[in-house]
C-alpha cells in the first residue's frame, strides 16, 4: 500500500498497519512520519522500541528477525526499527526483509517500521521492497522543491497561527522567506518557529520577517543545473554565491554547467540528423526535470549559439585549473558566474512560451 505522507494522519486514524516503510532523502519530512507513526503507537500500548541500523555487508540479520519474532519482555507491545542509510540490504538482508514483512501481516503486537533513503526504479522493484509494500505501507517523501516551498512554509506559518500579509506583499515576503532557506529544510523548519516565539499569532509584517529569518539556505551544485536551464538569472547567481560560500569546489561548478551545454550540443545534432527530440533526449539519458526543460529551450536554441556556448565551457575550464583566457575574469568564479550567465541568457523562456 503506497501513501502520500500528506495522507498519513487520515489513514492512522483508521487504524494503526503493522509494517511502514519510508523511503526518502529528506531528513525533516522522515522524521516528522515516524513521529506521527511512533506517537499513534505509545497510545496503543507499544512502550517498548528497539533500532537495528544495517551497516556493512556482514550485518548480521538474526537478531532483527530474532526481535520480530519474539515478544518483549519488558511490554506487551513493541516497536521495530529498521534504519538501512544505504539503501541496500544486501542479500541476507533481502530474506530477512520479505520474512518480517510476511511475519508482520499477522503479528499485531510488533510495529515494524522500516527507514530508507531515497530508492532508484531498480531497489524499489526489488523482491524485498515489493514484499514490503505489499504486507504493509510505504510512504515517499519527496523533497520540496523551490516552487512549492513558499505555500510550504504559508502552510507550517499557519499551522502555528501565523501568517503573511494578503496580496503581492505576502507574496513577497513567502518568496523572501523560501530564498533565506532553500535547500534547508530543516532550518527553514527552525525559522518558521522561530517567528513563533518571537511574535504572537496573527499576521507577519514584511519588516518582521526580513528581521528575523537568516540566510541558511543550502544549495546543491546539480539542482544549479536546474535553475540555469529553466533561465532564472537571479537565483542562478544567488546558488553560485552560496556554493561558493560553503566551499564547493570550482571544478565541480564548471563541470556541471559544462555537461548541461554538452549535452544539449548531442541532443541538438541528433535532432539535425533527423532524429525527433523524444527519442533525442531518450538516446542522450535526458530525463526528469531535465527533459522538460530541454524540451522548452532546444527548438529555438540554434546549433552556433551552443558552439559558442561550448568554446565559452572550454575557456573556463582552463580559467578553473589556473590558466589565464583572453577577455575574460581570471578569477575562476566571475568566470563561472558569466558561464552560468551566457546559458541563462539563452535559454531565458519567451513571452507566450
């Protein structure tokens, strides 16, 4: 059974499963899943909770299975917790998964509950991950992204008794606050709490949330990719700022900007040759996010604008490794700022478009 966790509350609330399953990358969402799973299950009488974090290849698997088994000593119900950081339970693992997850559909005195990180096509057609979703639940928590997060934050504001101004100023600083935080959630659910504390419930002025939320946003050098290709000139810079602020390394900035034009030179020489751009794209491992953006930037990007675009890679890849180029900043991060900003410029989206 495959759930939302947007649909957790509703389905606890008819009635606690013996086996859950959450896969995700998300720290904060995951967390705040087990929560409401673990506090269902206090008021239904499993004092007890016992944690197998699966490390290595030789984890051995028959204490778990032991623990799922047997009854607690201590209580007459109990909880176990299963935490596999890899992903991978090997093959030992892979039994004892489908084992436990058979013991569970009949076992109403041991909660079950089974922690992964987020899962590839191939482990969730695993034997040992379509046994557990199929003796109990499994809830995705997706991580939320840039778009959504200011009505995420609207939301958890409101959830305390907050909110922000209504019309284009609220807006702003909903936009304000999600620029402060991106990347983070975690933090941003710390800011949020913080507004709490700091001001009663009712209605947040601009002026006291520009105030009071820091910048603790955290960026990740594939989603820069992202922003570039969908022409967010503004957000692009603010990303590189901040990756050059943690101390991401240039080499790794460039190559991503570099593959994105890269491959956008494949998919459009194919598409030369006669090729329609689905299967372009299919042939040059496009995918996801990344598909539909190409698909919006590459009928009107001309093949000499990306041969330009890529003799401008090649130039920063030398400004990069320390190597001085003719007309431009020798400083590796101006360089890549006017790389990220020659893609963006190109693939800025066209009114009606």
């Amino acid at each position: 059974m495959q759930l939302a966790p947007a649909q957790l509350a509703a389905q606890l609330s008819k009635g606690l499963r013996s086996l859950y399953t959450l896969h995700g990358d998300e720290p904060l969402l995951v967390q705040e899943a087990l929560d409401a799973i673990r506090a269902t299950a206090r008021g239904q009488g499993y004092t007890e909770r016992t944690v197998h974090s699966v490390a290595g290849a030789h984890f051995d698997w028959s204490e778990v299975l032991a623990a799922g088994g047997s009854l607690s000593l201590f209580a007459d119900k109990q909880i176990l917790e299963i935490r596999i950081p890899s992903g991978k339970p090997g093959k030992d693992g892979s039994v004892a998964l489908q084992q436990l997850a058979q013991q569970a559909e009949g076992n109403a005195d041991t909660l079950t509950l089974v922690v992964l990180p987020r899962l590839d096509k191939v482990a969730k057609s695993a034997a040992w991950f379509v046994a557990l979703e199929r003796f109990g639940v499994t809830i995705q928590v997706e991580p939320v992204e840039r778009g959504a997060l200011p009505q995420w934050i609207a939301q958890r504001l409101q959830a305390q008794g907050q909110r922000v101004e209504a019309g284009v100023e609220g807006q702003r600083t909903l936009q304000f606050f999600a620029d402060r935080v991106e990347g983070n959630l975690l933090a941003a659910h710390q800011e949020i709490q913080k507004l709490a504390l700091l001001h009663p419930p009712g209605e947040l002025q601009w002026a006291q949330v520009e105030s009071a939320v820091l910048n603790v946003a955290r960026y990740d050098v594939f989603k820069l990719s992202e922003s570039v290709l969908a022409g967010q000139r503004l957000r692009t810079q603010r990303m590189l700022d901040g990756l050059q602020a943690e101390g991401e390394a240039e080499v790794l900035v460039h190559w991503a900007l570099a593959e994105d034009i890269r491959s956008l030179k494949r998919v459009k020489d194919a598409m030369d040759a006669g090729k329609p751009l689905p299967m372009a794209l299919r042939d040059n491992r496009v995918w996801g996010a990344k598909e539909r953006l190409f698909e919006r930037v590459l009928p009107r990007l001309a093949s000499a604008q990306i041969a330009q675009l890529l003799q401008a890679a090649h130039q920063v890849d030398g400004i990069v490794k320390g190597l001085k180029q003719p007309d431009w900043p020798a400083d590796p991060w101006q360089a890549l700022h006017r790389l990220a900003g020659m893609l963006c410029q190109a693939c800025v989206p066209q009114p009606g478009r």
